[in-house]
C-alpha cells in the first residue's frame, strides 16, 4: 500500500515557528541598541551646540549665560554691540533624556545631559 504523503509535519512547523521567533528576537535586539545609539549620538551633538553657543556668548559678553534661555535672544554688551540669538532655539532633548545647564565652577560652565543610563558632560 503506497501512501501519497501531502503537508509538513508538526516537526517542521515547530522547527520554522522557533526559527522565526530567534530571528525576531534577534531583529528587536538589534533594532533597540541602533535607537539607543541615535539618542546618544543627538545628546552629543546638542550638547557640543550648546558648548559651542555659550562659548560665542562668552566671547560677545564677557561673561557666562545664567541660564540657556539667553542664547536665543539677542544680547547687548557693555560697549554697545548687538550680537545674536546665538541658537535658534533649545535643543529638544531625545525621548527620555534630560538636559542642565549650571554656571560657574572651575570651567565656568557645565553642560550635562542624561538618559539611556549614560551621562554626557561638557566641557
């Protein structure tokens, strides 16, 4: 008796099941570390702006900035000269992370932002 055997197994369904779910897992894994790296990599480059920004402040004005806000208004120094916004705007930070700004200390400024269990410092 011959048999005409039509189908996939329970065997081979199982074995394609658990091949795509590692694939997937996988995928996932990938996928998240390349978005944790892209909001680290925008953090970097807002806070280099930033330091860039109250760096050319400084320059105009003699001094540091109280807070971030006075980069994107226009500033007068003590001789007359106008110069400015030297931003557009305040960076928006990434999804999760949080920017600070706090003059003083030795440098004169430190700019820290913070999120996806890292902390980046300027200067």
């Amino acid at each position: 008796m011959v048999r005409n055997q039509r189908g996939f197994t329970l065997i081979e369904l199982l074995v394609v099941v658990a091949v795509i779910g590692i694939l997937t897992t996988i995928s996932i894994t990938v996928y998240h570390d390349v978005q944790s790296r892209s909001r680290i990599a925008k953090a970097q480059a807002d806070t280099q702006t930033l330091a860039s920004a109250v760096g050319a402040f400084q320059a105009h004005m003699g001094q540091m900035p109280a807070a971030l806000a006075e980069l994107s208004v226009a500033q007068t120094n003590i001789t007359g000269q106008v110069a400015g916004p030297f931003m557009a705007s305040d960076p928006t930070p990434p999804t999760g992370w949080t920017y600070s700004y706090v003059s003083g200390g030795p440098t004169g400024y430190t700019i820290t932002a913070t999120g996806d269990s890292t902390t980046i410092t300027r200067p």
